[in-house]
C-alpha cells in the first residue's frame, strides 16, 4: 500500500488504496515484491544493528577508553548517522527490486512522455531474480543503485530518528538501580521509535519510491532535485506526505518486534559468554 500511494496513480487515500488492490488484484497483490525483502531482511537489520552498536563501543573506547561504557546521545547520534549511511548499499537494491515488483501492472497516461516498448498494464518482470537481472542489464550498477541520493537523506536522519528516541525512552523508563530495560519497555521503546522514524522520513520516502518506480515503462525523473521540483508542481506539497500513516502504524510493530530481537539476543549472547568465561 505504501509504494501504490506513494508512486502510484489514482489511489485517494489509504482505504480506497487497500480496496482498489484487494479488488483488482486479491489478497496476492499485498505481497507482491516481498520475497527479496523477506530473503534479505536478515542480513540488512543484521548489518544495519551491527554497525550502529560497534560504532558505539568504539566511540566509547576513544572517547573513555571503557567500549562498555553508556554512550552520551551525541555517540548514539553518530553511530545512527553512521549504519543510515551503511544501509543504503545494501537497502537500495532491495528497495528498487520490490518496488519494480510492485508497481509494474500500474497504467502511466503522461502527456508527450514516449514510452518505453513494454505495454503499461503487462509484467515486465517474471520475479525478483528476473527484475534485478534485466535492471543491471539495461541500465547498469547506477540503475540497481537509482534513489541511493534519496535513500541516503532519508536513511541518516531516519536512523538518527530511530535509534536516539529509543535510547532516550529507554533510559526514562528503566527504573533506577536497573541494569538493563526489561522487555516491556523494550517493546515500547522500540514501537515509539519506529513510528516517529518512520513518519518523519516520509516526505524523502516519497521521493526515494517514485524514483525507484520510474523505468519501469518511462523515465521521467533525472534524479532526485528534479522529482522533488517535478512532484511538488504537479500535485503540491501534500504529495510528500502520502503514506505517512501506513508508514507510522507499520513501524510500531516492526520496531517492537526488532529491537525485542535485538536486545533478547545480545543478553543471551553475554550471557554465554560470561558461563563460557566466569
């Protein structure tokens, strides 16, 4: 729903979105493109929560010589800054491929716009392996890698967004004398983090999405500055905020449920280590 309202046409808003997929293409059309992401999902959170907290303990080993040592929110900051930049090269291909995916049966009617030889309305593409195949064919690394600009100035800010509100939350709810937030709070936290995250990176979101979607039949946008311009002429400053609400309500649960993950394992993982190592 969010890469049908955000590049896609004649949508409305967020019901008339799900009815008009549900109604044109079945309970199928909500899971179009979510195998590549599915299959990498894995390795990006993987590599994305890797780098912010080793990025933490060195900064804290530089800065007091202690990497055990909590953080200040300027290191957070940084170390978010730091995995946004690093999920990128591995978020962009995976992002373009599921949008391809997604928005390939969408008719585009554009005034004096040649098309490419493909019909508007048909696959282009048999599957995820198929569609990152004939991208990096057609239009080569910097095709595999299109909205990366877009991408990026969503993905620093969005994980500053992300990780600094959940530090913060965390260290408010957790009771004095505590040593680590228990689960609860880990869960709200996390919710709370991925909402803000997620509606507040919208706008770029927007941008990132059209330019991933176009090439599919035409190339409108030359790169990002020009589909900002191009979008806001045509549809006005609203446009960037489609999708805000599928984005915001999506990234409670998901971000519950991630950093859960993520601080679960990291005590299960100490808590070898120290058995291993008394």
């Amino acid at each position: 729903m969010q890469t049908r309202l955000q590049a896609g046409q004649g949508y409305g808003n967020t019901l008339n979105c799900v009815l008009t997929v549900y109604r044109n293409e079945s309970v199928a059309g909500f899971f179009k493109g979510m195998s590549f992401p599915l299959a990498s999902i894995a390795v990006y959170s993987s590599v994305v929560f890797g780098v912010f907290s080793n990025t933490q303990r060195l900064l804290s080993q530089l800065r007091h010589g202690d990497p055990s040592r909590t953080p200040a929110l300027t290191d957070v900051a940084l170390a978010s800054m730091v995995a946004g930049f690093v999920s990128v090269g591995i978020g962009t291909p995976v992002d373009l491929v599921k949008i391809r995916l997604q928005m390939q049966i969408q008719p585009y009617i554009e005034a004096n716009t040649k098309l490419k030889p493909t019909v508007p309305g048909f696959p282009v593409y048999r599957g995820p392996i198929h569609c990152f195949k004939t991208v990096l064919q057609k239009e080569g690394v910097a095709g595999i890698y299109r909205g990366a600009g877009a991408m990026l100035l969503r993905d620093v800010p969005g994980y500053c967004l992300y990780f600094i509100p959940y530090t913060f939350l965390c260290r408010w709810i957790t009771p004095d004398g505590c040593i680590s937030p228990n689960p609860s709070s880990i869960w709200l936290a996390g919710g709370v983090a991925g909402a803000i995250s997620w509606g507040t990176a919208t706008p770029m979101d927007v941008v990132k999405s059209r330019l991933q979607a176009d090439g599919v039949y035409l190339n409108k946008y030359k790169g990002t500055l020009d589909c900002i311009l191009q979008s806001y002429q045509s549809e006005g400053l609203k446009v960037f905020f489609r999708g805000m609400t599928v984005n915001a309500v999506r990234g409670f649960p998901m971000s519950s449920a991630m950093f859960l993950g993520y601080e679960l394992s990291l005590k299960a993982m100490k808590r070898d280590q120290t058995e291993t190592n008394p």
